[in-house]
C-alpha cells in the first residue's frame, strides 16, 4: 500500500528487541519506530498505542501448564516452576516479567536467556521449555497450532506499544505516510484478536 502511493519511494523494515530498535532510532538508521517502551524517554518523541498482555506459551501439547484442557489463561503463581526461555535481564519485556514476580515475592525458574526473538521461539517449539510474550508475537504459530498460548493473571502483566520518533530526524512525507499505515494496520490487527490487549488513544494522522 505504501508503494502504491509512493511508487518512488524507499521502504526498509527492520526488527528486533526494543533495548536494540532504541539504540537504532537514537543514532538516526531509522525514521520511526514500533516497540515497546517503558516510560517516556526524553530524547525521543514517544505516542503509547497499545498495552498489550503478556502470554506464556509453548508446544501444543497437552502436558506442563498446559494440560488442563482448552484453558485460555494461567496464573502468575502457576508459572513459579515452569522452565522459560527468556531475554537477557536487560530487555524491557524481562524486567517487567521479574517486576510482577518480585512483587508476588517469587523467583521464576529461568533456564535460558536468549536474545533472538526466531531463535528463542523455535527453541520452545522443539525443546522442553516455555517463554512469555506479547500475543502478537506468537499469533502466527498459535494459528497454525505450532504453540499453545494461556494469557497471564493474578497479575495481568502489560507491556506498552509505542510509536517513537527522533526530534532530530526531519519528517518526510513519505515517513508520514508510513507511520499513518503503521496505526492503521495495528488497529485492524486489534480488531482481528492478532493483537490482544487495550487499545490507548492516540491523535490521528
């Protein structure tokens, strides 16, 4: 849709964790970008689109924390002894899971720290081990039933979907553009339950 309205123009995408598309936007490689940040940050422009919930999943197996049946959520506790593939300390997505643990006065049984998002999902779907992530993450395998997937509760564990921009980097056209499609198709992904969570306000383009 972007090269329909922009026939001469250049579109690059890239991915990755948050703590590395940050380090991207900070240092100009990118225009804009969509990931998860915790709190404003003062060197860049941040809109919050969606505060998504946390996941656990795994092989669609019936076994683990999985074998009560088609149970569609699963208790922070329950997962005290679960072993998770998980990223580093560092990441965002690591430090709130550990936060709603410490505060459950509770250390979960982490096996591995893995910071390849493919890596660390194929990891779980031939191994043994289980991981948490946003549903969007995963909404892909858990259609095609690679994984099976169990939204945490007692707490519910958010994870914040921004928008961010450098006021350093000039606003092109083309990036406007860019970024109006980007809101539009996160709000359709909502709609259609591939991202699940709550949709924040954000001003139109």
């Amino acid at each position: 849709e972007f090269r329909g309205n922009f026939p001469d123009g250049s579109l690059r995408i890239t991915d990755g964790f948050s703590a590395h598309i940050h380090e991207w936007l900070t240092s100009g490689r990118l225009d804009f970008a969509i990931y998860y940040a915790e709190g404003k940050n003062p060197t860049l422009h941040t809109e919050p689109l969606v505060a998504e919930d946390l996941y656990l999943f795994g092989p669609n197996k019936r076994q683990g924390p999985f074998a009560r049946g088609r149970r569609t959520t699963i208790s922070l506790r329950e997962i005290a002894n679960v072993p998770l593939v998980l990223p580093a300390a560092q990441h965002g997505l690591r430090r709130r899971i550990n936060r709603a643990a410490a505060h459950r006065g509770m250390k979960l049984r982490v096996e591995i720290e893995l910071d390849a998002v493919a890596t660390l999902k194929d990891m779980v779907q031939k191994g043994g081990a289980y991981s948490i992530m946003t549903y969007g993450g995963i909404a892909a395998e858990v259609e095609a039933g690679a994984f099976r997937a169990c939204k945490i509760v007692n707490p519910t564990i958010e994870h914040t979907m921004c928008l961010a921009t450098s006021p350093h980097q000039a606003m092109t056209v083309g990036t406007r553009e860019a970024i109006r499609l980007a809101r539009r198709s996160i709000d359709a992904l909502l709609t259609a339950r591939k991202l699940r969570g709550r949709r924040l306000p954000h001003p139109r383009a």
